[in-house]
C-alpha cells in the first residue's frame, strides 16, 4: 500500500524504464488510452498498443496510456486520480478519454477509473468541461449497448482506420459537430443520436498485421512481442463472434511481412488471431523465429491443425503446455455448433504432447451448449478419461455464454445451480485423471445478462459496480433492471 502520491508515481516511472518502445510526441490533441483492467492486462492486449501507434502516426495528436490502478482502494485512501504514464496527466485534465473495452466484465473497471477521475459516469451528466469518453475495442464486435448510458461516442468494429478518421474531425471539429457527423457515419455508434447500431467497421488490409509497439516486462506475457499473422477466421463455429461473418472471413498476412516486423532485440514472439494454425504457412513462421533463438507463443492451436513438425517447433519454442479446444462435451455438440474438431484429433493432439515431451494437454471446453444432457458430460468424462491415459490433462471449462452476431444470439443461460450440479459431476468423475479448471458460472451469467442486454442493463452495472461490485449485487441489479431473468 503507498503512503503517498510520489509513492505511486515512482511505481509507474519504475514500469516506464522497463519498457522498450514508448512513443513520445508533441501532437496538438493529446488522447488518454485508457485500459479498463489492470497494466499487466492492457499491455498484452494488441489492440491497445496497436490503437497507440495509430495515434502517435496520426501526426497531429499523442496517445498517453492510462489503466485501472492494481488496488483502487490505495488511489482512494489517498484521494488520488488515475492519471497517465507517460506525462503523469490526471485524465480529467484531458480533452478525450478512448477506452478500449474487450468484455462485458470490463465495464466494472472502466466506470471505477471514471470515478477515480471525479468524472460522472452518466453522459447526460457531463458537460462541455469534462473530456469526450470514446469507448472501442472488441466488445463493439458483439454487443456495445451497454455502454450506451456512459460513452459520447462508441466506434463499432477495427479500429485502425476509424482512429484516424476521429481524428481529423477532432482537429477542426467542436464536439457536437463531431458527434453529429459521427452519428452518421458507418462505425459510429453516438447513444442519444444514432437510431441503430451500424455495421462494424473493416480495416483495409494494408493496414495489417497488427503488432506490438511496446515490450513490457510487467504484462501477462511479459517482454513478449505479438503480432498476428492473420486477422478474423474462416470457420463457422455458431458461438463465434469472430466466425467467417463477422468481417469477410480470415485475412493472411504474408510470412515475409510477419517476420521482418519482429525486432531484433524481441527474444519471446507470440502469434495472435483467432485461427493462426489455419494460415497456410505456419510451419514456416514458426520455424522461422525458433530459429533464430527466440520463445515461440500462438494464442489458438486448432487440434485438427497440430502437426508432428509444429508440435517439435513449439517444444524447441520453449512451450511446455500443449493446449486446445473442444467447446463440446461431446462429438454431437460439437457438430451441432459446427466446431470441426472430432475426438481422433484430440487424441492426436495428446499423443504429440506425450511424443514431443510436453507436460500436458490442456483443454478448453464449454458446458451449458444448448441441447445439452448429463449424457454429454458423461461422454466429456469418458473422453478426457481416454485422453488421461496417453498425456496428463488440465480442462478449462467455461459456461457458454450467448453472444450477440452469433448464430447462438439469444439462447438461454443454463441455470446457475444446473451448471453447477455439471461442474461437481464432472469432479467427481474426473478425480485423480484430470484438473478442472471452471470459470464461476454465477460471473458468466452476469457476463451473459450484459452480453445481451442494452442500456438497461448498463445502468444496473453501475448500479451493481455502486454497490460493491460483488455477485450479490450484481445479481439485485439485474434482477430489478426490468429486462429478462435467467440463470438464477
């Protein structure tokens, strides 16, 4: 806990000197970047940092980056702003606030650094003296309404594009002409003035890959470039919001292109998409940087994907986990959501771990997929029995969670205590053979009632985020938003 302001500035400027990579400009219009999790969160998101670079490219504006502190209560034990790293800027000093929101949960956070601010969350309680709040990021692929009652503006799709043209306007532009000429704009989304939510925006493909501009020894991945080989994905899955509809399908970015833009000096490399074992030159990419030293990291191995060479490049990479998905607890489920993984890739994906001397198998899997029976869990603890006995397994298992552009928008939440009873039937049948690892099924209904809802169910997220921000709160705050009730 810091005794004092200076106390927490000199744990930021520690962060600074540990970084490589920060941009400095003198830009007319400076914008905080504001991060609704914590550092170690927004530094390893590649939409943030990408977002960041755009700007400082701009020319005519800077981007200083700002996130939720890692103890709250420790700004406000000390009466003490959120303010930005690279100048030290209270954000109530700044003409803009751009937050970029990657789930529903993070609302929580971006309305606690709004208050930490001294800055009324409502929109309809600003005034011309406080900043423009500007919400993006990949909440606004599935469902922004929530945002609604908060954010002046909210810029719907890829960012990298729409960035640029805010801020053109924002240099000649007051800020109702600028909301205005937003308002009918495809991407911009102004709550009050736009009748409906417009499509999402698609960047040109020049623009791509997006990559990291900072490494930070502090994030998640820590020191760790990223950069994505492809963009969106061309599977079908119906629980997807990054399915083939969502912008046109996948986009490869060459391999040559992918390489030259690793620095020399990045000894760990992570590859980011939502499909990077399906871009048809992988094994080439990948070899490539474990050649020349460096860890290797992928954000989603597809089983029906993992190769005898990949599966050795990894190893050689430094990986130790060999980790998937299924999101079916059984092959009926997965083909009902049109996920192309069959259990002989599965199965193959373990005996490469086993093979290449990997620690584990790590599997991710949904339960609560509509349709499903204690059948299917029984066939879930079958399966991962069969695959305990070839490579030691580690199951993920989340409730699913209905998003919006889905084919699946709309389904019910299973409920909470039948998710539960799911979760205990498959300790018990999995005890001894395999770690579970579940996500609380109480936060993934709240994640589900946000994912759905509109602005109603903004306003219980304040309310809930008021009233400690604790399950039992948001579950009275949902509960009396007036809008529907599952899960309970």
């Amino acid at each position: 806990m810091a005794k004092n302001l200076w106390e927490l500035k000199s744990r930021i400027r520690r962060r600074l000197q540990e970084e490589s990579g920060v941009l400095r400009s003198a830009g007319p219009l400076r914008i905080a970047l504001c991060y609704p999790s914590r550092y170690s969160v927004g530094m390893s998101s590649l939409g943030y940092q990408t977002i960041y670079r755009e700007i400082h490219a701009h020319g005519g504006a800077s981007a200083e980056r700002a996130f939720l502190p890692d103890d709250p209560a420790e700004y406000r034990s000390l009466n003490a702003p959120v303010f930005t790293y690279e100048t030290e800027t209270p954000l109530g000093d700044l003409p803009v606030l751009a937050f970029s929101i990657s789930y529903e949960l993070e609302i929580a956070g971006f309305l606690e650094i709004l208050d930490l601010c001294g800055i009324p969350p409502l929109r309809t309680q600003r005034t011309g003296r406080h900043p423009m709040i500007v919400a993006g990021g990949p909440l606004t692929f599935s469902n922004p309404l929530p945002l609604a009652p908060f954010a002046d503006l909210i810029l719907l799709g890829e960012g990298e594009e729409l960035i640029h043209t805010f801020l053109d306007a924002a240099a000649v532009m007051g800020r109702e002409e600028l909301l205005g000429r937003f308002a009918a704009l495809p991407g911009g989304y102004v709550p009050g003035r736009t009748a409906a939510l417009p499509p999402v925006m698609k960047a040109d493909n020049e623009r791509l890959p997006a990559y990291s501009q900072i490494l930070a020894r502090e994030s998640v991945l820590s020191s760790m470039f990223l950069i994505e080989p492809e963009r969106g994905c061309s599977r079908g899955c119906t629980y997807c919001v990054m399915r083939r509809t969502t912008n046109g399908g996948m986009r490869l970015v060459p391999a040559e292109k992918v390489l030259s833009l690793i620095p020399d000096q990045a000894r760990r490399v992570g590859l980011v998409g939502a499909a990077v074992t399906d871009h048809p030159r992988i094994e080439e990419i990948v070899h490539a940087i474990v050649a020349g030293g460096r860890e290797i990291g992928i954000s989603s191995l597809r089983a029906d994907r993992l190769t005898e060479r990949l599966v050795e490049l990894l190893r050689r990479g430094g990986y130790r986990t060999l980790t998937t998905a299924a999101d079916g607890a059984s092959q009926r489920l997965r083909d009902a959501v049109q996920r192309r993984t069959t259990e002989q890739h599965l199965i193959r994906a373990a005996e490469l771990a086993r093979r290449f001397g990997l620690e584990r198998l790590k599997l991710y899997e949904m339960i609560g997929l509509p349709g499903e029976t204690l059948e299917d869990v029984d066939e879930l603890v079958r399966f991962v029995g069969e695959l305990g006995r070839i490579a030691a397994v580690s199951l993920g298992i989340a409730p699913f969670v209905a998003k919006r552009n889905t084919p699946l928008d709309g389904q019910p939440f299973e409920p909470i205590r039948s998710l539960e009873n799911k979760m205990a039937r498959l300790r018990a049948g999995l005890k001894n053979r395999a770690e579970i690892r579940p996500v609380s099924a109480r936060w993934a209904w709240v994640e589900y009632r946000l994912s759905q809802g509109a602005e109603a169910e903004g306003l219980a997220a304040l309310e809930a985020w008021r009233a400690g921000g604790t399950y039992a709160a948001w579950k009275r705050a949902l509960s009396q938003d007036g809008g529907f009730r599952s899960g309970s």
